[in-house]
C-alpha cells in the first residue's frame, strides 16, 4: 500500500490532520491500533477553544457540534467563600469556547474522512516505523496480531500517536531532547452521571485545596479535586470524593452540587513534558506525541490540533510549490512559541495556595487570551509559509 502521507493515531491530531491534508489535495492513509468503537468511547478532554470550533465549521465537520455542544461564554473563580464571574466573551471580543467531548469530536472527523473515501485501518499491530532517514520511509504494521506483515510505503510519515506510541520513539536518543517538569500536587478527575449544577465551569480554592468543576455533556459531569499525587485512588470511597467536592465548591449561599453515581476516578499526576525536536528526517511527530501539557489549562486537544494545522500548511507548500522550509520549521516549533508554559490557570491557582483577586483575574484573563494566541500563531506560521 503507498500513500503520500502515512499517519500513526486516529486521535485528534491524526484525523485532523488528514483531512487538513485531504482540503489540500494531500493523499494519507491512517493507521490506529485501537478498535473504533474504542476510539469512538472513550471520555477525555471536553473543552474546544473558539479557533478549533472555527475549524471543524471550516471543515465541513462541526454541523452536530454547533447543534449539541454547550458555548460558555466565561467562568466563575471562587475563594473565601465568594464566587466571582469572569466574562471571558467580553474580554476577548466575543470569543467563547465549546464544551463537546474529545470522543464526539473523533466521531465526526472519523464519519468525515469515511464518507470523503478516506483510508483508517483500525486495530492495527506491531506498527514499525522505518527508514526515515531516506527517501523511502514505510511503516510495517498487522491488521491482526497472528495477521501478515503489510507495508505503508509514503513519502512521510507523522507519528499522531500520543505519548506511548512509537512515532517519538524512532527519533534516536541522540538526536532528542525531552523535558519534563513534575509538579508537587496531583488532580483527582472524576466522571459522573448527574446533571449540569452550574452554567459554566467553576475553579475554586477553598477549604483544604483546590476544585475543578467541569462537564462533558448535560448528563455527564467532570470534576476534579487537588489531591496528593502520591494518593492510592483506593482511599478516595465515592463519599470522601463527594464531601471534598462540597467543602471546596459550595459557597453557602443555598447553591450546592448535583450529586450522580461516578462511574470513573483515577489521579492524574501533574507533570508538562515537551519533546524536541519534533523532527526526524521524513518523520514528524504531533500532538501527545511530542508534548503532554497538565490537565489545569484544557489545553492537550487544542496544542495537538495547533501542530497539524501548523504542519499540515508545511506540507501543503512543500507539495504544491517544493518549498521546504515550513517542514524545516516545524522542527523547532516547540522551542519558539509554545504556550506550555503560560497557559495553566488552574495549575496556579493550586499552586498558590489563596492568592490574591487580581492574580486569580489575571489567571482567568491569560486562559481567555491563549485561545487567540494560539490561533494568531498558527495564522501567521501559515502566512509565513505561504510566502
Ligand atoms: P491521542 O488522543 O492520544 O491519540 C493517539 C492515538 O494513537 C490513539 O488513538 C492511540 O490508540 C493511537 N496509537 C498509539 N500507539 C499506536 C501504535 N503503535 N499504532 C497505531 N496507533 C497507535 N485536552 C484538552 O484540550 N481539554 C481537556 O479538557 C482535556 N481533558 C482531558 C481529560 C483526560 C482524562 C485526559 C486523559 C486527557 C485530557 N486532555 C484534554 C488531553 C487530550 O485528551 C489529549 O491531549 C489529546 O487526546 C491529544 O491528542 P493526540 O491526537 O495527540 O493523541
Ligand atoms: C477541564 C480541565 C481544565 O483544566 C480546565 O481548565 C477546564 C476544563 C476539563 O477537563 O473539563
């Protein structure tokens, strides 16, 4: 089998980026070891910032998003028992983010890339990148465990194969860096089937620690509570979780959460990691892949699809009109304007224990911004390229 583009991962950098590829005329085949129905169910992120909505519209992808996603137009941050509106839309001329789950986001790019004749092999096994370093890379992969070795023959390969997969992992440890900054707290994430309690997301610092309260959709709801990273999951009964969730979000005010069975828990240590370069010969890597940011900014979905809107412009001008130095730039994406490092609100409100007002505003006004930050880099990246 031959493609221009070979993918590795049917997660949102990989579908985004073929049909990036496929509006610009570019051939790629994606390889996924999971099953659809997997990829298709599993709850992660949930919030889109305003350019990724633009972008799924642009794309033709985003009709049952605007129909069933929720647009919130700010937040509410709350310490010493008051609660205070942040109106984000205001603040940023209009701009508002879509809470539409990471899993109906693959559902619509996956139903869009079949229905455009497009190529995703699922549950593939035994995915071996090689010969990057040549004009001839492949990718070696079974449809089945006990099945036969096929080849992907392409002209590059990206590897959208989230932190685990082997896309960073073919570039030699010789040539990478990696970059990694563990913080002293964990989040305890929660999913729920309760209704909505309150129309936007609410960051609290109150009590013993901080609170998260976030949702998914109408009916499922995404919390989170600091905890120690070193906490054994097994300590938290369902009850514990609900009574740290009430000490650290309700304000005495007569609101309270919607209590639901939780249907999943586990603590997410917190930790930035970052990749460089995201580069090797004809191998590129995206997303996860390359750069596993906290889950205090909402922001892993948004970088991933930010690297393959940047990338998939490369490729376009390196196809269209042989100009290479897009691809080339890309290599050092990472080390020029990443937002890693500004872009963790929550992360700072935990960190800092009970800060002051201004500094919880200015948390909230730097997670309004980054959205438009984003999208001004990846436009002028894309100018630039277009030049
Ligand atoms: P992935 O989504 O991990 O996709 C990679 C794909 O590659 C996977 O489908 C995997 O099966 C496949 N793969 C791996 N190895 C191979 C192989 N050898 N062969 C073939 N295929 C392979 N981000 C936000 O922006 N907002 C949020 O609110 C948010 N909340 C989150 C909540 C949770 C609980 C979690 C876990 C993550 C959250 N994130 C959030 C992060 C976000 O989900 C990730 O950053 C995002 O999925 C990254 O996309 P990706 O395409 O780079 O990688
Ligand atoms: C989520 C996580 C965040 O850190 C955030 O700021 C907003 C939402 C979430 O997972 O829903």
């Amino acid at each position: 089998m031959r493609t221009q583009v070979g993918i590795i991962g049917a997660g949102p950098a990989g579908l985004f980026l073929a049909h990036l590829l496929h509006r610009a005329g570019i051939g790629s085949v994606i390889l996924e070891s999971r099953s659809r129905e997997d990829v298709e169910g599993t709850v992660r992120a949930g919030v889109l910032e305003h350019w990724v909505v633009g972008l799924m519209n642009e794309l033709g992808l985003g009709e049952r998003m605007m129909r069933e996603g929720h647009f919130h137009t700010g937040i509410s941050l709350q310490w010493n028992g008051e609660r205070h509106h942040v109106d984000i839309q205001e603040l940023t001329d209009g701009k508002r983010v879509a809470v539409y789950p990471q899993h109906e986001v693959l559902k619509d790019l996956i139903a869009g890339r079949l229905a455009d004749g497009g190529t995703i092999i699922f549950g593939v096994s035994g995915t071996t990148i090689r010969g990057v370093d040549t004009d001839a890379p492949a990718i070696d992969f079974r449809r089945a465990p006990d099945g036969a070795v096929e080849t992907l023959a392409c002209d590059y390969v990206v590897g959208a194969d989230g932190f685990h997969g082997p896309g960073r992992q073919t570039i030699p440890s010789a040539h990478r860096t990696e970059y990694q900054k563990i913080y002293p707290f964990g989040w305890l994430g929660i999913l729920t089937h309760a209704p909505l309690s309150w129309h936007e997301l609410i960051y609290a610092n109150q009590h013993d620690g901080f609170a998260l309260m976030s949702t998914r959709t109408p009916d499922v709801q995404r919390m989170y509570i600091q905890c120690d990273p070193a906490d054994d999951i097994a300590a938290w009964s369902d009850a514990r979780i609900l009574d740290a969730l009430h000490a650290r979000l309700d304000i005495g005010d007569g609101w309270t959460l919607h209590e639901g069975p939780i249907f999943q828990k586990g603590i997410i240590p917190l930790r930035s990691f970052v990749c460089e370069p995201m580069q090797y010969g004809r191998l590129f890597i995206a997303g996860d892949a390359a750069h596993i940011v906290p889950p205090t900014g909402a922001k892993g979905l948004n970088l991933a699809v930010a690297d393959v809107l940047v990338l998939s412009r490369a490729l376009e001008a390196r196809y269209k009109r042989n100009i290479r130095d897009g691809l080339d730039r890309y290599r050092d994406r990472l080390r020029a304007a990443h937002p890693l490092r500004r872009s963790r609100p929550g992360a700072d409100l935990a960190d800092r224990g009970a800060p002051a007002g201004r500094e919880l505003c200015r948390a909230a006004v730097r997670l309004s911004q980054s959205p438009c930050q984003i999208a001004a880099r990846s436009q002028s990246a894309s100018q630039d390229r277009g030049r």
